[in-house]
C-alpha cells in the first residue's frame, strides 16, 4: 500500500462546494417577498410617473448587473458600458420595429448583437490595465455616437427613431396586459415586465458568480499573479466577464428604448456611464442586491430634484432657462455621491444590509488538504461577494 502526503501532486482533488443561493429562511422570504412585490406594487401604486421611474431603474439595474460582473468582480474598470446599452437599444428596433421580429426573438439577438461586439472589443481593451483601460472603453462611447449619427437607415441619424418594437409574448402584450378582469396601462405592464426580467438576470449572475468562471474573476482582481500560478488564464477569464457584461447592456438597451419610445445617439452618450458606475458604486460593487439598490438610489434623484426646484434657487424647473437643470443636477450628485461612498462606506448601500463581521465559512481539513500545483476550485486567495474586495 502506498502512501499519499495530503498536499502532494497524487493527493486526491476535493472540490468545495459553493453555497446554496437561498441556503436561510431570511434569503428565502426576501425572494419570495421580491417577486410579490413585483406583481402588487403595480397594481397598487396609481401614480404613472412613479412607476416609470421605477421601470427605468430596473432597466438600469439590469445594464448596472453586467458592469458589476466586469467593474465588481472582475475588477476591470470600464466607461463605455453605453456604448453596449446604445447597440442593444438600436439593434431591438432594427429587429423588432423595422423586421417585425416578435419580443422573444428581438430581445435576444439584441444581447447577443451587444455581446458579440463586446467580443471583438475584449481581446484589444483586456490588454490593458487601469486607467488605460478605462479610457480606451470611453472612445466606445464616442465611437458609438459617431456611428449612430452617421447609418440614419437604421438609427435615424442626429433625430433619433421612433422605437416600435413590440413587447408581447404570446397572447400576453404588456403594453395592455389584462390581468383577470383588469386590464392594466402600460406602465403598469412594462413594470412587470422589466422586474421578472431582472429578477432572472440576477438569478442568473449569482450562479455565474459561484460557478468555476466566476471565483477565476475574482481570483485575478484580488491577485492576478496568484490566480495564474494557480493554473487560472486571464484573457479567457476576463474575455467571459466582457462578454457578459455586454451581452447585459445590450438586453438594457432593447428594454430602455422600448420604455423610452424614442431614442437618440445622445442618449448613450458619456453621461450614462457615469450613471451606471455611480449605481455600481452606491449600491455596492460584487454584491449581487448593490446594482438594484444604486438603481432605485439615483432613479429617485431627478425626482428629488424637481421637488426640490422650488427650494433650491440654482435648480432651474423643466423648461426654465438660468440655474443647474434636473440633469446636471443628478450628474453632480452621482459625483458626489461615488466620492462619498469611496471614502467613508466602500461597501455601498449594501453594506448597511450586512451583519458585522461576516466571513466565509472556514473551509473543511479535506478542502484544505486539496494540492497547491494543480488549480483548485475554487481557488484560493478569492474573495465572495460578501466579503468585501479592492479594485
């Protein structure tokens, strides 16, 4: 009988488990309270300018999810995620107002349109660190406006396009949903429809977070230099977050213009970006709940500033020429905001949600015992999403 020393080359691999996404009664009832409010909110709540508001933060929360994968987990920062949001919002009316594709066909081929640019994007900005990334993926941004502005054939050119894509699945059309024996407005609808789709979208990226893919990300934005000593590869690794990330701005971007109705290059200019980093960073970066609470955070700024117009002598009310508008306002807000949470509550919102002193469970003596030349899963030196990080 031979015998294996439990950190040798020949020791059997153990492999950690990763824990359960719903493994506590509170996470449960916090599902199930999510998904109920998802239906009576909406049917309780009259005021249509509230419920576009909260539809919109959705919409943003859904674009925010995809840069927290890349921004939060990955560490890789970026400034053009509008540009992904534009080409998803242009190619879902391509699709889906021009073609006449139904909502089931457009919506997706809108997020693989954003994904497959992302793609050809990713090889060349992943190349890149920092700074520098960051500012080659705001070229996207400008990029993005000059060729919107300039193919009028399918974006309409500096007037924009009316968006007409439909938003029906089946005998269910959310612009005039009927639910029982009311028939519900369109905001109404597009409320439901946009918080289901969000809430898959975050089922979905919780899961990529905890499979083998997603602790490599977190492997290389905490220790890139460990995770490839470990037998992790960065251009694939980052390639995947890039993708995602895109492909999750592409889907925004069919919602938003659909929501929108009309749509401009100007929309998906630099000012979106900066929103979408803002809800990242106010909400709380790798935590999975951070993007929908930064969302909800900055949906409610513009509101706050127009009920604040009458207060405040430099905010200038819709229409009115002198003063800070309602947009600029937000703007200076989010830039506060981002440096305030940056240094005095790096965690975000989130972090008020969080018992003090969580850790990760310490792993089992087999998990320990797993051998350091080949690459364990999950790999040692990543950090949760609940246990905070460093970009």
């Amino acid at each position: 009988m031979t015998m294996t020393a439990p950190g040798s080359a020949l020791a059997p691999r153990t492999r950690a488990r990763a824990p359960r996404l719903f493994d506590t009664p509170p996470k449960k009832i916090l599902a199930i309270a999510f998904l109920v409010a998802i239906i009576a909110i909406p049917l309780n709540v009259a005021d249509s300018y509230l419920l576009t508001v909260l539809t919109t933060a959705a919409i943003a929360a859904i674009a925010a999810t995809g840069l927290n994968l890349l921004t939060g987990y990955a560490g890789q920062i970026s400034l053009g995620h509008a540009f992904f949001v534009g080409a998803g919002a242009f190619c879902g009316q391509v699709l889906g107002g021009q073609l006449g594709l139904p909502f089931l066909l457009w919506l997706p081929l809108s997020a693989l349109f954003a994904g497959a640019l992302g793609a050809v994007v990713a090889p060349f900005a992943l190349r890149l660190k920092g700074p520098y990334l960051a500012i080659v993926s705001l070229g996207l941004v400008f990029i993005g406006i000059y060729a919107a502005r300039n193919l009028p054939a399918l974006t309409g050119g500096l007037n924009g396009t009316v968006v007409t894509a439909p938003v029906s699945i089946g005998p269910l059309d959310f612009a005039a949903l009927r639910v029982g024996p009311f028939l519900l407005s369109r905001e109404q609808g597009m409320f439901i429809l946009c918080w289901l789709l969000l809430a898959v979208i975050l089922l979905a990226v919780a899961n990529i977070v905890r499979s083998r893919s997603g602790r490599a990300m977190q492997a290389f934005r905490d220790h890139d230099l460990a995770a490839e000593v470990l037998g992790a590869r960065r251009l694939p690794t980052m390639m995947n977050a890039f993708i995602v990330s895109s492909a999750l701005g592409g889907l925004s971007g069919g919602l938003l213009g659909v929501e929108l109705q009309y749509i401009r290059p100007e929309n998906f200019g630099l000012d979106l970006s900066i929103q979408y980093v803002a809800i990242v960073v106010i909400g709380g970066l790798a935590s999975i709940w951070g993007p929908v609470l930064g969302a909800l955070f900055i949906g409610l700024v513009p509101v706050i500033a127009i009920r604040l117009a009458d207060v405040l002598p430099f905010i200038s009310k819709p229409g009115e020429q002198g003063g800070v508008s309602v947009s600029g306002f937000g703007l200076i807000v989010y830039g506060v905001l981002i440096v305030v949470f940056l240094l005095f509550r790096r965690g975000g919102l989130i972090s008020f949600f969080r018992r003090p002193g969580r850790r990760r469970p310490v792993a089992s003596p087999q998990t320990q015992a797993a051998p350091a030349a080949s690459p364990p899963d999950p790999a040692p030196g990543i950090t949760t999403h609940e246990e905070g990080h460093s970009l």
